[in-house]
C-alpha cells in the first residue's frame, strides 16, 4: 500500500485502538472483498478523512480489525450521510460486527439509526362489553371474545432523498383463544415530486377520507394514492385502490382551510361492487329491491347479495376549533343506491389539558396527545346511517363511533356515543367508550361499551 494509504491508517489509529492491534494476528479482508468499494464512495464523500483522494491503491490489503476501525470512524458522522450512504454504512457494520463489539462500538445500540430504519411499537390491551338485541350476548366478564389484543409494528425507512418505505405488521386476538390473526397491513412505498404531485403511494396503505365517515380504513388498501397541494389553504387526495373485503373503490377528496380554524372537505367515490348484508329475519323470506332474500331455518349468519355493481357517493364535511380545546366535526354522505339513502355524524370535543382541536371523527383520531402526560378529553357524537348510505367497509372499519354496526344490515342505525380518553403517563393511554345505537327499521338496540390501553414506544 502507498504512502498515502499507510498515511490514512495511521490517522485511522489515532482513534486510539492501536494498543488493541499489537497483540493479535487479524485476518487480511480479500483484496476483491466489497467492503473495499464501499470505503471508498464513503470517503469520496467525506464521510470518512484522511484518505487523499480517497481511493485505495496497490495490492496490499488490511485486516478485519482495520476496517473495522474505518467503519467505526464512519458511525460517528451518521448526520452527514444521506440515504444511500447510510445503508452502505450499515452493510459495513453488519459484516465486522464482531470486530466492532471488540473495540468497544455498541452495534446493536445503533442499529435503529444505521440505514435510518425507524421501529415504532404500539401494543392495545382491551375489553369490550356489547348487548345486542336478537343476538348473542356478551354482556358476562368471561365471555370468550371479550378481552382482546393487539401488537402493531411500525418500520420506516427513507430509499433516496425523494422515496421512502413504510410498513405495519399486525398480530391480535382474544385473550384464551390461544391463536391470533397475524399479517402485514401496511406495506408501501411513497414518493415525492413524481410527474409533478407531492406525494404518491404505491402499495397497501391506509385510506382516509374527508372527517372520517365515508371511509377511514387503517390498512389493506392495495393500489395508488396521490396528495397534493395547490397553496397553503386547498389541497387534493386521490385514490384506486382494491379494499380487503375485495371491493374496487376509486376516489377524490378536496380539502379547503376557510380559516385557521375552519376545516371544509368534499369529495366523490365510487366502489364497485358494493356488498351489504340483508336478512328476512331469524327465518322466513323477504323481497328487498325487488331481489328474494331466504334465511334459512336456524341460521345463524344472515344471506348476503350485492345490491349493485357499482355505486357512487358525494361526501362533505368539515371541522371548527372553537378554542380552548373545544372543536367539533361534522360529515355528511349521500349514494346512488336505492332510494338515494344518506348518512350523517356530528362530534363535539373538549379536551382541557393540551387542548388539542380535533379534525378527524375517534376512534380514528384521538382527541388526547399521547406524549402529553395527563392529557385528557371527552367527546359526544350523534350518528344517523341509511341502508346503503355508505360502502360495505366504510362506517364499521372506521370505527368512528365505537366501531358500532348494526347486527342485521350495515345501515338504518342511529345513535349516540359518549368518549373519555386520559394519557396515564407519557405513551400510556387510556381510552372509555359508550355507544346506544337503534336498527331504525326494527328497533332492535345495540349497546357497547369498549376499554382499551394502548402504550406508545
């Protein structure tokens, strides 16, 4: 190796491991190893001094322990790489790992900051309590599907200066069961300034549109999705995606800030098909839509049949922070389906601590910070959904008031819920809901109650 080379090792040793080399035999890295080339771009760039032009030259190769050293010297200047140069550094990390650990270079306490990978957690504890009439109750301590978990993983990671990836993968269950649904419901890519929109995501996303009621799915939407803004006040969302329950749905949705308070959404879908659930009752046969409904003797799971190919809904909503933690939200959806059904929600929140303005109906958002100790909040809503008002996945899957669903159809509910939401401690939140909801058509109520703790970490 040239001067130049000997020159760089030598500064390479002023990190003071030189005493560690003297006693030990190191094994030479293979003159055609990558981690040559590696060095190199990361001296290019000046990640790594000391190196001239920073290129090696000659045939002489180093040890393990000596580019191990080199890759220490990298780790200390994480700051000034970019995305491409970190995961370069990480690679070299992976592969003189052990060497690392011996000069005292924590690998593993790094690992969530070589290559910029982020690794959210969150784990939900929770019991729910239900009475439903003309079903089966689970209104005891000890019924089966009453306490309940659930594990997310978040994983994130930026590829270039403009793409980034994001993942979610889920377990949860009931306590006892002694298995649990296990899959990942995120998985996508996102990428900025492509054909001139700020954002497009590619792959299985959430979808959430307007204040919430037409359709706030967190996860198993596959497809594409754009974001812009035009100015600092109008922005656009859009939409093509194949939802979970296999329904095709493409959409816009158009956000104006009237005021710094003053929230105004609007937006049109279309989903095709769209599936609802009908029952003529415990047993018997009905006519609905002019299309013959059976339920069989002793069924317990009402027929299901899809209305139409495809239907279309008009959304408009909006949101106003009064101040002083008081904010309410308001939606309201319209379809072409039989009868030109429509539902509408309404929600007022007061949050006392922090004061947090709510923009987004709960559960989908919370009205409390969870990294505000203490923080605390109630919240009110009202609700009124029409049979076919809404897309088989939207009102249930966006849980918006307490996930309740109407235990024959997917619409003719009406209601009220009642929220309370306390941050026991920094990333430990408390969450207490109460939802009284009717079948508008048969009466029949259906009444919830739902704890949950969610730690935040």
């Amino acid at each position: 190796m040239k001067k130049k080379i000997a020159a760089a090792l030598a500064a390479t040793f002023a990190l003071g491991v030189t005493s560690a080399f003297a006693a030990n035999p190191f094994v030479d890295v293979p003159a055609k190893h990558w981690a040559y080339e590696s060095v190199n771009k990361l001296a290019k760039a000046g990640i790594v001094d000391g190196y001239g032009d920073g290129t090696f030259r000659g045939d002489k190769q180093i040890t393990r322990y000596e580019m191990a050293v080199i890759v220490a010297k990298a780790m200390t200047k994480l700051e000034k790489a970019d995305a491409e140069q970190k995961a370069m550094i990480n690679k070299l990390s992976a592969e003189f790992g052990a060497e690392l650990n011996n000069l005292g270079v924590r690998v593993g306490a790094l690992e969530n900051k070589v290559g910029n990978i982020k690794i959210v957690a969150e784990t939900k504890l929770g019991y729910t309590w239900m009475d439903q009439e003309g079903t089966a109750d689970q209104n005891k301590i000890d019924a089966s599907d009453a306490f309940g978990y659930r594990q997310r993983i978040h994983l994130s990671a930026p590829v270039t200066n403009k793409i980034s990836y994001n993942a979610r993968i889920q377990a949860e269950g009931a306590f006892g069961s002694g298995s649990s649904a296990t899959s990942i419901t995120r998985n996508f890519i996102t990428v900025q300034d492509m054909f001139g929109i700020d954002s497009t995501m590619l792959g299985r996303q959430p979808i959430q549109v307007g204040r919430g009621l037409m359709w706030a799915d967190t996860d198993n939407n596959d497809g594409i999705a754009v974001k812009h803004a035009f100015s600092k006040k109008f922005n656009m969302d859009a939409f093509l995606v194949e939802e979970a329950a296999k329904e095709e749905a493409a959409g816009i949705n158009f956000n104006y800030a009237a005021t710094k308070d003053l929230l105004i959404s609007a937006g049109y879908y279309a989903v095709d098909p769209t599936t609802v659930t009908k029952t003529a009752g415990k047993t018997g046969t009905a006519v609905i839509d002019g299309v013959t409904v059976v339920t069989p003797a002793g069924a317990d799971t009402p027929d299901t049949m899809t209305l139409k190919e495809k239907t279309k809904f008009w959304n408009a909503g909006f949101s106003y922070n009064f101040g002083k933690g008081v904010s309410f939200v308001g939606d309201y959806v319209k379809s072409d389906a039989n009868g030109d059904p429509q539902a509408y929600a309404a929600q007022l929140v007061y949050n006392w601590k922090s004061g947090k303005a709510q923009n987004v109906f709960y559960s989908w958002e919370k009205f409390v910070k969870p990294t505000v100790a203490h923080d605390q909040g109630i919240a009110l809503g009202y609700f009124n959904v029409e049979d076919q008002s809404l897309p088989g996945f939207g009102f249930a899957e966006a849980k918006a008031f307490g996930n309740v669903k109407n235990s024959k159809n997917l619409g003719d509910v009406k209601g009220w819920m009642f929220a309370y939401e306390n941050v026991l401690a920094k990333n430990v939140v408390l969450s207490l809901d109460y939802t009284d909801a009717e079948d508008k058509t048969s009466g029949a109520k259906d009444k919830r109650v739902q704890a949950n703790v969610e730690f935040f970490y």
